[in-house]
C-alpha cells in the first residue's frame, strides 16, 4: 500500500505545453443555417421559398407543407444543407442516400395524420425524448399512433419497418450506433431483441425475455458477430448488465472488423465500440482492446451531428474517456514530452466541456435539479473528471509530474464535491442504464484510492452517500468497493453540509485550473 502524504497548500502549476494533437479540434461550430432546403429541381428558389413556407392544400381537403429537412438528415437529427441549382442535400450524397422531402400534415382528419406521424415525430415528441434517455413507449396509444411496444414485434408487427420505428423513436437520439442501411435488410432474431431490449428496459418482464434470447443465441455454436449485430449489441451493453467476457468476444470481434474493411466501416458501428471500449476498460482498470486507428472517423460524425442533442454530448465524453485510457497507460509509445502534451490538453478539453451544454443539458446547481439527460451526462463527466485525476495521483513519479497534480486539499475538496454531486444525483433517476451504475461504483472507488494517498475527512461526507446498486456489470466488484468504503466510515454516521454543492465546486476549481492551463498553452504556442 503506498503511504499516505503529507500536503503543501501552496503547490504551484507551471510548465504547461500545448499538445500537437488536440480534442477542441474536432468542436467545430456547423455552419450557417440555410433558409430553406431545395425540395423540386423544376421551380424557381422563390417558388421554392413559397411552397415550404405556405401550406399546400391537396385532394380531399388535406393540407401539407413541404418539409425543410430531407428524410435521411431528420431521422440522423442533422443538418440539412442543399447548396444552389443541386437537388440533392451535402449528406445524402456523402452517405449515397435517396435526397427525399416529405410532406407534413398540417389540418386533415385523425386517419391521415396517423399515416403521416408513422414516420416523422412532432417536435414536442422530440424534445419529450431528449429530455428523458429513458422513454418508456411499451404499450397502448404511442406517439405514431401504432403499437410499437418490444411485445408486438414477437408477434403480428414483427418487421423491419416496425423495427426502425422502435429504434428511431427511443434509441437512436440517445446511442446511434446503427447506421439507416441496416434497416434496408433483414434484422435477424437477434438483432431484433436488442433493439427491444434497448426499448423496454423500464419493463423487467420484457427485459428478461429479451435478454435471455440474446444470451441464448451468442452461446449458441452457429453464432457469429457480423458489423449488424455488433452495433445491435453494444446497445445493449450499455443499458444493461452484460458478462465481461461477451464484452470482450464482441470487441475482439470488432477488432477483427476493422483489419477487414477499416474504410468501409460504418462510423455508427465505431462510435459504439469506442464508447464500450472506453467506459469498460475505465472500470476495469485495464488497456483498450480496439484498436486507435479507428478515432480518425470519429471527428466527421461528431462535426456533422447536432450539438443540441444528447448524443452528441454523450459521445464526447467516451472520446475523453477513450483518449484518457489511452494516455494513462505505459505503453502508448510517445515520447515524454508528447504524452505530456497531449495530457495537458486532455485535461483542458475535459473541464471545458460542460460549457458547449445547453441549457436543457446542464446542472447548473444539485439543488435545481434538471431533466434526466442532463443527469446522464452530469454523472458521466463528473466520473470522468474524478478517474483522471485518480490515475495521476496514483502514479505520483509520472502523470502527476507531467500535469503538476498534488494530493492538496483544494483538489480533494473539488472531487468530493464531484463525487457527492454524483451520489446525490442517481438518485432522481429512474432504472438507470448499467452504464451510469458502474460509474457511481467507480466514484466511490476513486474516492477509496484516494484516501489511501491522503486522509481526507471530507470524503467521509460524501461516501456516507453511497448506495449499492442493482445493475452493475460484476457484482463482486462493486462488494470490493462497498468494503473499502465501510472501511473508511468505520460505522459512524455523517451529517451532510446542505451548503456544499458539488455543480458550484466544479464551476470554482475549473475556472482556476482552466485559466493555469491556458496560460500555459498560450505561451507554448508564443
């Protein structure tokens, strides 16, 4: 066990350099909004201007308007740009997609509208799902007017058509791991389950059906992983409790992949290994089983998606957490001063995060509350920021070094805050995904390996918050983690400081932290 140090409250933070490779890159702002989406190649811009603007009244009474988005970019949720005298919009060409406008009822009777919102959601029905990455659209009435619970699809829905629905209405604005070509094909059993799994989470009846069916069929001696029901399954993987060992079949599988056809990947299919990946090799403490070549497609789809909505936020923090185990390890092969760099960067890029979150995204202070996506990501980062600066800590003669980092109490006093924050936060959500469970476990731990470098009362106050959780990928892990922190509290009670807010914590040291480094980055670039 390393022993545990002494502090001096006056430690200081010098010699920061700018990394050559950096993740503020990739935050580009989308360009301009286009006024209007080009939608019939045979009249004018302005007759064009007019019939999106104006309704259009057809036969029967029925009154439509002409959609500003072409159907491709509305289901990805990005931007729809078609440039002057071209009938095709920039992103169905780059993904040869058919460019098609549909029309959108706006007064017509309820049988008309019930055909047209099978296929386009409201913007209520939109903000509705942003605002919970947990829908729960099972049974009677949903929005499209259709049974689309998982159970119908066992039985007289059981299409593919019906399949894209399900995945298009509660998965996809949350983890669009699967690219719209799958849904051009037959989905096999398989597939097909986890998307249901993916829906009805909320259901255990449902989920343990699904799930046992998925289990059956990866144990089965005729199963193999495939590009379809790899994305299928890191779905899956991250909402609920999958054996370590199918994780790691699946991501060497994947790997498989990419030495195959790396260039014909889908970058949907990537950005779902990345992120299981990442999160699994955070929590188990181990190195990436994928291969990093493949963080070089990532950057196109994080520029294209819309910056309004869960994913896009969700999916940049497992780029951080994917980069972080990446540099944290030995075996990097970069000079000292590169993984210094790059290090220095990371950090930067992490705590300015929170800032590119809209407002619906953010948690401002615990004590306001928000919606549960804005929990998601809270929860998220906030690990992600105790793990990084765990791993520097603990390897006190090289990261810690590199990045200037002490064991002083103004960064404990941060990363209780963070940890309380998160402890506190869980608690407003409703079955949540296995994913955000093994991060609490995983606060807890950095809280634990923390107090063995220093003690630390305040720690104390906020592991006194930690609760075991049901759905957690290794129960026995999580044991280990209870252990260390009954350890710690020896049985005794805390009674919390309600003033401490960990939100505002955050928000103090990040300003200090982040204004060093930029200094620092400034002056390299000098």
């Amino acid at each position: 066990m390393t022993p545990k140090q002494t502090y001096d409250s006056s430690s200081g933070i010098s010699d920061y350099q700018k990394g050559q490779i950096t993740i503020t890159s990739l935050l580009l702002s989308p360009g301009p909004k286009e006024d209007i989406k080009i939608h019939n190649e045979k009249v004018s811009s302005r007759r064009k201007q007019d019939s999106i603007s104006k309704p259009v009244t057809g036969s029967f009474g029925t009154t439509f308007k002409l959609l500003k988005a072409c159907s491709f970019c509305r289901r990805r949720k990005i931007k729809c740009v078609v440039h002057p005298n071209s009938n095709i919009c920039e992103n169905c060409k780059t993904h040869n997609e058919d460019c098609i406008f549909d029309h959108k009822v706006v007064n017509n009777n309820l049988e008309s509208k019930r055909k047209v919102r099978t296929k386009t959601k409201s913007s209520k029905e939109v903000n509705s799902s942003i605002q919970n990455p947990f829908p729960i659209t099972l049974t009677g009435s949903t929005p499209n007017s259709i049974d689309i619970s998982p159970s119908s699809t066992l039985s007289s829905y059981n299409t593919s058509d019906h399949i894209e629905i399900l995945y298009q209405t509660n998965v996809e604005e949350f983890t669009p791991f699967l690219n719209s070509n799958v849904f051009k094909v037959y989905l096999d059993k398989f597939c097909e389950n986890c998307i249901q799994l993916a829906v009805s989470q909320n259901d255990p009846t449902l989920f343990d059906s699904h799930l046992d069916i998925i289990n059956t069929i990866i144990r089965s001696d005729s199963f193999e992983w495939n590009e379809t029901n790899l994305a299928c399954f890191f779905l899956v993987a991250i909402r609920e409790p999958i054996s370590y060992s199918i994780i790691e079949e699946s991501l060497v599988a994947f790997n498989s992949l990419v030495e195959e056809k790396f260039e014909n990947l889908s970058v949907n299919l990537i950005l779902g290994a990345m992120v299981i990946d990442g999160f699994y090799s955070m929590f188990n403490g181990s190195k990436l089983t994928t291969n990093r070549k493949l963080l070089s497609k990532v950057s196109y789809y994080l520029n294209l998606s819309d910056s309004n909505i869960f994913s896009h936020h969700f999916l940049f923090v497992g780029y951080f957490i994917y980069n972080m185990v990446w540099l944290v390890n030995d075996d990097t092969k970069l000079s000292y001063v590169e993984r210094k760099q790059q290090l220095l960067q990371l950090e930067f890029d992490i705590l300015l995060w929170p800032a590119k979150l809209t407002p619906e995204l953010s948690i401002v202070k615990d004590k306001l509350g928000g919606n549960y996506s804005a929990f998601n990501l809270h929860i998220l980062h906030n690990c992600l920021l105790c793990c990084f600066y765990t791993y520097a800590l603990k390897s006190k003669d090289t990261i810690s070094k590199m990045i200037h980092i002490s064991p002083v109490p103004g960064l404990y006093h941060f990363i209780s805050g963070l940890a309380q924050s998160n402890f506190r936060v869980i608690k407003e959500i409703n079955s949540p995904w296995t994913l955000l469970s093994n991060c609490i476990v995983k606060t807890a731990k950095s809280l634990v390996d923390l107090y063995e470098i220093m003690d630390f009362d305040p720690f104390k106050n906020s592991l006194y918050l930690f609760t075991k959780l049901p759905n957690v990928y290794d129960n026995s892990w999580q044991d280990e983690v209870q252990k260390g922190v009954e350890n710690i509290l020896m049985g005794q009670s805390y009674k919390l400081d309600d003033d401490i807010d960990g939100a505002v914590v955050f928000w103090v040291f990040r300003d200090i932290r982040s204004l060093a480094l930029q200094s620092q980055i400034d002056e390299k670039m000098q």
